[in-house]
C-alpha cells in the first residue's frame, strides 16, 4: 500500500525584493500617515510568530504597505489573507503579490476605521465565545496615527463581541510606538500604567513580545516600535458596558499624579460632587489615597460597579459631562450673557 501523500506547504515564488518594489512602484512613506517599512524578512517573519500557527488559518492584515509583513504571514501557511489598504499607491504591488499566490490573498482598498470586518470571512469559522479562539488572525504594522483609536474601536468590539469578534475571540498582533505597547502592557503600580492598559487588560490577556529599534525602518522613527499580542478572555473582568468603564477610567486618570478621588469626584454635578464621590468610594471599598497607576483591575471594577449604580438611582448622571457644566459657566459669565446657569440633571 502507497504511503499517503504529504501535501507541501505553500512558498511564494521568486519575486522583486520590497525594496525593489518600492523602487518599481516608486513608493514614499507618507509622513502625515505615519508610515514606515519594514523591510528586513527576518523580523517580519518574527512578528507573524507570534500569532502561533497559521497554518490553514484565516488572517487580515492591516495597513500592508508593500507587503513585506505579507509575504511572511502567505509563508507561514495561511491559507486565506485580506489585506485593508488605505493607500492607494501601494494598492498595484500588493495585487502583484496576489498573482503569485492565488486564491490566497484579497486586496482591499479601504480605512480600517471603517472596514465591516464582520462580513470578511466565511461564518463556518466562527467559534462560541467560551471554546477555543477561531482560526483568524489579525496582524499588522499599524502607522502610529491610527494604533490608539483602532485598539480602543477593536476593545469596544470584544466587549459588544462585534466587528471581527462576530467569528469569536479572534486574536490581535499589532505593533505600536514603544510607549503605547508599554502602555497596554503595564502592570500596577508601573509608572505606564494608564487608560490603555486598563481597557485592554480587563477584556484581554495582553503579551509583549518584542522590541523592534526604529532603526530596522525606513524612514527610520524617532521611537522603538513594541509587538504585542492580544487574546480575548472568555468573561470580562469588569461586567459594566464599555462606555461606562472608559468614562470611569478617563476620569481616574485625567489626574494620575493626584490621589483617584481627584478624577472620580468629576463624574458628578458640582452641587452633588462631595457628596456622591463620598457614598462612590464607600460603595467601592476603594482607598481614595489610593494614586491612578495603583488601582487594580478589581478596584476599577469596584468603582465601576458603584457608579453604575449611582447612575441607576440619578437620572442623567451617565451623560454627565463636567467639562460641558464647566462651558456653560464660562458663557454665562460674559459681558451680556443671562445669569441664569443650565441645571444638570442628576
């Protein structure tokens, strides 16, 4: 009896090098779009190890530029890629790049801000929540300018289980300014500790992986470049929606170098503020000495859970915004305008 065929794993033919392609497409980083290429195989290949094995999996990718991180992860055996480009420049590469491997790759000339990544992907791959994450992927060299609003847009999906998170707890590798992939992997009481590290570490299991110097980029960056890696936990640390724990934790930031009562008390009214702070921290069981980066996870949920209940007993109190209550004194105390302040509602 024959021995079962082995089936060979795929590898892209022999194509123009990255740097010749962005010599043959005459490609320029954009500065406004904070782009920077990676052209070194060896460390993109590094980064799409750090997913696991993507082998027969399902991958996005983000921002591709001329491909080099593509080339990698087409490597590495996945065996359906969609690459979301918003620069059209780079769009005739890439789709070069799909000739050499077809079937496998789909190009995508759009901003991910905006790209229904819910309807990217065939529906058998999705996963319940509580098994095992699906086989997809996301990666990617993220420009700075969109690294921040996109990990806060992809944790608002995780928490509402939306967007590429319909399939399941799909897993994230992104690369970030070395300050920001600090950020999110910061622990308590580190001097990084910040906002982002508590909206991700409630929703996620977060790695660093590794540090990339600027110097590995062209044009080379004034600041390392951090890849980290994300997993979606199966339950939320903190079971409040997603808009409530960011109002919560922006506030107790918004003062880091202050004790946390200082940010906490201007989630409420001024004529109320003493007073609900006070029955807040007592509700929480939370130190109010306590400064921002100390707080734990559990104490921010404390917290949460406190206001969240406080808003249920204070009519108008989640749309509180003091800065809005702080304009509307500033207009009425100039030269003509009526004296007659906007009552909050709480």
């Amino acid at each position: 009896m024959a021995a079962p065929t082995k089936i060979a794993a795929f590898r892209l033919p022999p194509l123009p090098t990255i740097g010749e392609v962005i010599k043959l497409y005459n490609l320029r980083a954009e500065k406004q779009l904070s782009q920077n290429f990676l052209l070194d195989m060896r460390l993109t290949d590094k980064i799409v190890r750090q997913a696991g094995s993507l082998r027969d999996t399902h991958v996005c990718e983000v921002g591709p530029g001329p491909g080099g991180l593509t080339r990698s992860i087409l490597n590495a055996g996945a065996v359906d890629l969609l690459v979301v480009e918003k620069d059209n420049h780079f769009i005739p590469g890439l789709k070069l790049l799909s000739e050499a491997a077809p079937g496998k790759l789909r190009v995508v000339h759009g901003d991910i801000l905006s790209y229904r990544m819910d309807r990217g992907f065939p529906e058998v791959i999705t996963k319940a929540w509580e098994d095992d994450p699906p086989d997809l992927h996301i990666i990617g060299n993220l420009p700075f300018s969109v690294s921040t609003p996109l990990i806060i847009k992809w944790l608002e999906n995780i928490s509402n289980r939306t967007g590429p998170f319909v399939y399941g707890r799909t897993r994230l590798t992104l690369t970030f300014q070395k300050e920001v992939a600090d950020r999110l992997t910061a622990s308590t009481t580190s001097r990084q500790r910040s906002r982002l590290s508590i909206m991700a570490q409630y929703l996620c299991t977060v790695k660093s992986c590794f540090t990339i110097p600027g110097r590995a980029f062209i044009p080379k960056p004034e600041v390392d470049v951090g890849v980290v890696h994300f997993t979606p936990l199966t339950q939320p640390q903190i079971q409040q929606p997603f808009k409530l724990v960011e109002k919560v934790v922006r506030n107790v930031f918004q003062f880091r170098r202050k004790h946390c009562r200082k940010g906490l008390e201007m989630l409420f009214p001024e004529a109320q503020r003493l007073e609900l702070a006070e029955v807040m921290m007592r509700e929480a069981d939370v130190d109010p000495t306590l400064r921002p980066t100390e707080l734990s996870i559990l104490d921010i949920r404390a917290l949460a859970d406190a206001y969240s209940h406080l808003c249920s007993e204070n009519q108008g109190l989640l749309t509180y915004d003091f800065r809005e209550e702080l304009r509307l004194k500033h207009l009425n105390r100039r030269p003509g305008s009526s004296t007659n302040g906007t009552q909050q509602p709480v």
